[in-house]
C-alpha cells in the first residue's frame, strides 16, 4: 500500500514538473519553433558577450529542433553539413520568429 501510493506521488510531481516547464516557457506558441526563452539566449549569444552554460543548452536544444544529432561516437558521416544545415535552420527561425533586438 506505502509503495503504490509512493509511486503515485512519484508520477503526480513527474506531471507538475511537466506542466510547470510547459507554463514557464518550454513549449513555443503555437505557429512558431522557438520558444520565447530560446529567442533570448540566442539573441544575447548573437552579442558576443561572454554566454553562460544554459545559454549554450538552449542553443543546443534549438539545433536539435531543428534535425541536428551530435553523435556521441564522434565518426558521424554528414558531419560538419548536418550541423550547419541545422544553424541555417534556426537562423532562418530566428529571424522570423522572434522580435527584433533593439539596438543602442
């Protein structure tokens, strides 16, 4: 009885967590491929101020959005055409999803 309802609260919080993420910006809305959060973190990597590791992820899950693989046997074939075929990709996203960055 102790193990199932603990299984059951293991699987609520799995499902809030979900939610959560999806409320705080983890999904894009509707239309579009990048997220409001995904739009910021590129935009300040486009800076060329020094980008913080979760700056780095995001622009990572952006890449995997957009069909790149980094393949963890380092022998991929297509390498480096999958990758940049991947980075036009968001460029391309970039440009006409997210809000212009206002310049000084």
């Amino acid at each position: 009885m102790v193990v199932e309802t603990s299984k059951k609260a293991s699987l609520l919080t799995a499902a809030l967590l979900v939610l959560a993420g999806c409320v705080a910006g983890g999904m894009p809305p509707p239309g579009r491929h990048l997220t409001d959060l995904e739009c910021r973190d590129l935009a300040a990597l486009r800076t060329n101020a020094s980008p913080t590791m979760a700056q780095h992820q995001v622009e990572l899950g952006a890449l995997r959005k957009a069909g790149y693989d980094p393949s963890p046997f380092y022998d991929d074939p297509y390498y480096p055409d999958d990758l940049q075929a991947a980075q036009r990709l968001v460029d391309y996203w970039f440009q006409t999803e997210c809000p212009p960055v206002p310049t000084q």
